[in-house]
C-alpha cells in the first residue's frame, strides 16, 4: 500500500522560497551551506529544539507528542546530512567542470 500523495506546493504556498528558490529549490540548499557549516546547522538545530521541548508551551505535550517533535527532528537532522552532501556533490561537479575548463584553455 502507497502513502497517499501530497499536494504539489505552489509559490504561493512557499513562505521563504524566493521566485527563483523555488525554481531551483537546490540553490538553497547551497546558499545554507555557503552560510552555515553542517556543525553549526546541527547545534542551531538542536539548540531550538531543547528551546521548545523546555517551553511553557511544550509543558502540555503528552510523551506521544515529544516524542513525535523528537522523531520530527531527527528526520530534519537527516534532512541536513543529505543537504550537505548534494551541496558537496555540487561543488565537486563544479570543481571537475572548471577544471576541464581550465585544461581546456591552456592546451
């Protein structure tokens, strides 16, 4: 059996994305990347995550739901593991093609 299928989001939908992030959604994955070190995204992560399970308003969660928040983060964590290597990849690829380029001109 087959998840049911999400809607498709549209630019309207998309509170962040600039018109041209949400073209190419993969230049913000590397404008993240550019900015923060996987390091620093894992902590500020965490970081906010501790803020809201410690929160007046977390106070009320029953175990189910922190757990739910928990396992919600863990799949964001992952999330930024594979961001940084699609990011990796992408600047490797960059690097071969420059390269050749390169190669290319002096011969």
């Amino acid at each position: 059996m087959y998840p049911e299928r999400q809607p498709q989001m549209t630019t309207q939908q998309a509170r962040h994305l600039s018109p041209q992030h949400f073209e190419r959604p993969k230049t913000m994955f590397y404008a993240l990347c550019e900015r923060y070190d996987i390091i620093e995204s894992r902590d500020k992560l965490w970081t906010i995550t501790k803020a809201f399970l410690a929160s007046e308003e977390a106070n009320d969660l029953t175990g189910e739901e922190r757990g739910d928040y928990l396992n919600f983060y863990e799949m964001l964590e992952a999330s930024l593991e594979a961001i940084y290597l699609i990011n990796e990849r992408h600047v490797e690829k960059e690097y071969k093609m420059l390269h050749q380029e390169l190669s290319n001109t002096v011969s």
